[in-house]
C-alpha cells in the first residue's frame, strides 16, 4: 500500500483551519495533524506554540510532514510567529516537503487595487492599526521564497461565511448582532476588498495540496465589492434589514492620515484558470441571485 502523505496544519483551531481541518479529514490519501495554541476544548489537535523554538523543532522533527499549511495569524504579535516560527520551519523543512503558506491582500499597503501575484508587496504605512501584521506577512514571504522553492503562497482578502464548525467571521457575525438588534451599521463604500467565502478558500487550499502548481497565488471572485456593497449584499441574503446597513465614504486626506489602501482588491485570474474550485461572489452563487452564497 501507497504512503499517506503527512500533512501538518498549522493553525487548525482558528476560523478558516477548522474549516480547512474538516475538509482534510475526508481525504484517506492523508495523515492530517492540526494544531492549536490557545482554543479550548480541541481534543483532536496538537497544541503547540510556533514561536517556542525547541518544541516546535521537535514537532517538525517527530512527524516529519510532507507538506505544512501556515494557517496562522496573531492578535498579540504577528511578528514573533514570523521571526521565530517562521524561521524554525524554513530551517527545518526537508527541500521536498512542500509549505502553503497564507497570506494577506494587506501586503498591497498602497491601494490602488486589481493587484496581481508578481505585483512587488508595498508595505503598509505605520499609522494603520494592522501594519504589523501585514508588515510581518511581507517579510514571512520573502523568506519563503528565497528559501523554500517548493510553496504556494496564497493571498486572500477578508474571509467570509459561516465554516463547516458553525462559526461565522467576525464581520458578519458583528453585523448580525447589529442588525438583529435594530442598530443601523455603517460601511464605506470606497474602500475595496476581494472578498472570499470560507469554504472556497479551503477547497482550494485541498486542491493546492494535491496539485504541482509552485509560486503565488491570489484566491477570489472575480469582483471586488466595497464594504458597503458586501454588507448589504450579506444583509439581504441573510433576511436581515438591509436598509439598516448605511453607506460613509472616506475622503482620501482621511485615509492617507489613518494609513488605509483604499483598494486591496486582487486579480484572481490565475486561481480560476488553474483550479476546479469556483469563487462565488457575496452574497451569489454560480452568478445566480436566487443561490445565495452565504
Ligand atoms: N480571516 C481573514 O479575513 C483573513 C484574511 C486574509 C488572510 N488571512 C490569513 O488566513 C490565515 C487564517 O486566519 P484566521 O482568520 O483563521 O485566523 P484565526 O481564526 O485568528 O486563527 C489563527 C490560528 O493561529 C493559531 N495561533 C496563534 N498564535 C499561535 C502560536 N504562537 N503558535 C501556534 N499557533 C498559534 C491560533 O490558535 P488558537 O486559536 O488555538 O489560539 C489559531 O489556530 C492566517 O494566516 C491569516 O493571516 C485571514
């Protein structure tokens, strides 16, 4: 009988892990091992802290994985699972094993949108409150890609949708509470993301393990939406008050001063040419209005 491929997800207690853990689990060619740091109440997974050096070594060490999934991010301190995690695995890695690692549309600091995978990464001015994290996604390619050939860098924009565990995003879940309670939410409508829908993310990621594509890819739709127009969307698929959900623009002196790209949204051309998996646009599924993609 043939080898299981050992695979090693990191991150498989947080919001799109779960959903890419579940996705993994159906798939008999594979020896899964999920992680987690802090969750509660997750017998299955491993509980590890990438950014404690010896442990995470020995880890790598004992399992030995084909392939490794970075599906991690920090509320505290991205930097750290960058300098140290990071650093461990790209030293640890056999040169055949094979690392995914996913990535953000924040690394596109300067805005100005319908970015492609060799676009150069603008770093994010200081003053935005996420240009740690996006900063640190920007230096954890880089080193990805001058020592670790064999990767798939993924981009994505704000994930959306409820995972296969039940859990919804954090946007949409506050959105929900909002309307539910009869309080109006604004939303700016100039300010463009690709937005993406949980599961199609982990399709794709399952598809990308399989599949002998190496180098950058950016996951999608093919349409940005603004904030506005995907609350709204969201708001009308989920039977909700959509007239509660109120349009504000940002001027563009308000952003440079706070530090906000007005356009991160991506071109997923390559995704949809390469991949089986089909993005849906929010709140649609298959262009269909009647299907909603929530
Ligand atoms: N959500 C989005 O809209 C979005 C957009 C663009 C890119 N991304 C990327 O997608 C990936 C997944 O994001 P997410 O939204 O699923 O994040 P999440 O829900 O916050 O999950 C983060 C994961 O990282 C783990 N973690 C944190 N610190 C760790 C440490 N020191 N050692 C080991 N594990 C640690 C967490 O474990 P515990 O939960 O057990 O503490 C959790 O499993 C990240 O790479 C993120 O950058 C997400």
């Amino acid at each position: 009988m043939e080898e299981k491929r050992r695979v090693l997800l990191l991150g498989a207690s947080g919001y799109l892990g779960s959903q890419i853990y579940q996705e993994l689990l159906r798939d008999n060619t594979i020896d899964l091992i999920g992680t987690c740091f802090s969750a509660q109440a997750v017998h299955q997974l491993l509980r590890v802290d990438v950014t404690d050096t010896l442990s995470f070594s020995a880890i790598l060490h004992e399992f030995s994985p084909h392939v490794v999934i970075w599906a991690l991010m920090s509320a505290t301190d991205e930097r750290e699972l960058i300098e140290k995690g990071l650093d461990v695995l790209l030293s640890q890695l056999p040169e055949k094993s094979k690392l995914i690692f996913i990535s953000t549309d924040g690394i596109f600091g300067k805005g100005t949108g319908s970015y492609r995978e060799e676009d150069p990464p603008e770093p994010l001015d200081g003053r935005n409150l996420i240009a740690t994290y996006s900063n640190a996604k920007i230096r954890g390619e880089a080193r990805i890609r001058e020592r670790h050939p064999n990767h798939v860098i993924v981009r994505v924009g704000p994930i959306y949708g409820r995972n296969c565990v039940g859990q919804w995003d954090k946007r949409v879940a506050s959105m929900c509470a909002d309307l539910e309670a009869g309080r109006e939410i604004s939303r700016t409508g100039n300010l463009y993301k690709t937005f993406v829908h949980v599961e199609d993310v982990g399709n794709a990621i399952h598809e990308l393990l399989h599949g002998s594509y190496h180098g950058t890819l950016h996951l999608g739709p093919a349409k940005k939406e603004s904030y506005y127009s995907f609350y709204k969307k969201m708001a009308l698929a989920l039977g909700l008050n959509a007239d509660g959900v109120k349009e504000t623009l940002l001027t563009e002196a308000e952003a440079l001063e706070r530090g906000i790209p007005l356009d991160t949204s991506l071109r997923t051309k390559k995704a949809h040419e390469l991949l089986q998996t089909r993005f849906r646009q929010a709140g649609w599924e298959n262009g269909n209005e009647n299907d909603k993609g929530v």
